[in-house]
C-alpha cells in the first residue's frame, strides 16, 4: 500500500520529503521505518536525511539521480499543485537576463520559514531562506518575485539603467501583470518600489 501511494502521489526522480507524507492511519515514525525498509530493499533512493527519490532505471544507467535544483524547488517553492515560495537575488537575476553571474547560494523567499533569513544545506547546495511578509501562493508568486527584483535591480544588474528598464518593462508584458494584482499586493509596495515603477513606466 505504501510503495503505491508514493508511486502514485510521486513516481520517478521527485523528491520525497518524510514530513510532507499523509496516509491515514500512518504515525510519521512508522512512516520513517517504511522508508527505511524500501530503501534498504533498492525500491528507494536516499538524497539526504529524510530526503529520498524513487530512482529510474533503464539499460544505460543502473539507475537515475536525483536533481538538487529540482530538490530545493521542491523543498520551498513549489510542488506539482501548489506555489509556496520563489527564488530571488542574483539566481533570478540571471534568469531575466539581467546578470551573467550564478550564486553559489541560492536565495529564496517562502512560506515554509519563519524568520527574516537563515542559511540550510539542502544536499550540497547551500540555500538562504527566509520568511515572506505575503502568504506566497499561485496567483501572486510571480508578482512579488517582480518586486523584489525591482528593488534589488541596481545592485545586479551587469546593464546600463535603459537596458535593465526593458528588461523589466518586456518582463512585465510577458506575464501579463495588471493594476489589480498590485493593489492586492500593497503591503508589498515600498515607497521606493512605487518610484521605480512610475519613474520605469511599468505601471
């Protein structure tokens, strides 16, 4: 019954995190020892502590690994259904385009902390959490991902200001983000952020 849920609720190559586990009429220690047993019998991978992955095989490779990107994603950002944090500084920089740099610490804002800023080792990747003022959610992560790279814009940007101001004017157009939204998000607009959008045109 075990082997089939995890099958069912995870399959292949996803990150299974014993705390994130529900089965009804199952304890979380009796959980663990399930998660044990499989793994001791080759069904399960082990990531990391409490961490483990049903692993893929095929002719090639005796069997697949588990991405560690794909682990903290899941960790503190989002699942298959739901949205509880997102990435930010320089790792979301570099994706809008905006820095060629790549952080050796991925910064990431979420739901699943509760103080202003804390460093974790999820596997061998080093990772900054830290809480978020908004309950993160699917309909407004991408938004406050935008403002606080708006805020952290100057300090890594690699372009000159016009540049960095497209970026963020096509970026804003591509997701489509409305008035509405932000009125939602007020409590999320500094003083400073509000400047930046009037004075950037990205209203």
């Amino acid at each position: 019954m075990f082997k089939s849920y995890l099958m069912e609720n995870f399959g292949y190559n996803e990150p299974i995190f014993l705390n994130d586990l529900s089965v009804a009429g199952l304890s979380e220690n009796v959980m663990a020892q399930f998660l044990e047993t499989l793994f001791s019998d080759g069904f399960l991978e082990k990531y990391d502590n409490e961490i483990y992955y049903i692993p893929k095989r095929d002719g090639v490779l005796s069997k697949s690994y588990l991405d560690p990107f794909l682990v903290v994603m899941r960790k503190y950002v989002q699942n298959r259904t739901k949205t509880y944090g997102y990435v930010t500084g320089i790792f979301f920089a570099n994706q809008i385009g905006l820095t060629t740099q790549m952080p050796s610490v991925i910064e990431i804002v979420t739901n699943r902390e509760v103080t202003n800023g804390c460093m974790v080792m999820v596997g061998n990747q080093k990772v900054r959490v830290k809480q978020s003022a908004i309950t993160i959610d699917n309909s407004n992560a991408e938004l406050l991902q935008f403002l606080d790279a708006i805020s952290q814009a100057e300090e890594y940007t690699e372009l000159s200001m016009q540049e960095t101001i497209e970026i963020f004017r096509s970026y804003a157009k591509q997701k489509h983000f409305a008035k509405a939204e932000l009125l939602e998000l007020s409590s999320a607009l500094t003083s400073e952020i509000k400047k930046k959008m009037i004075d950037w045109k990205l209203l």
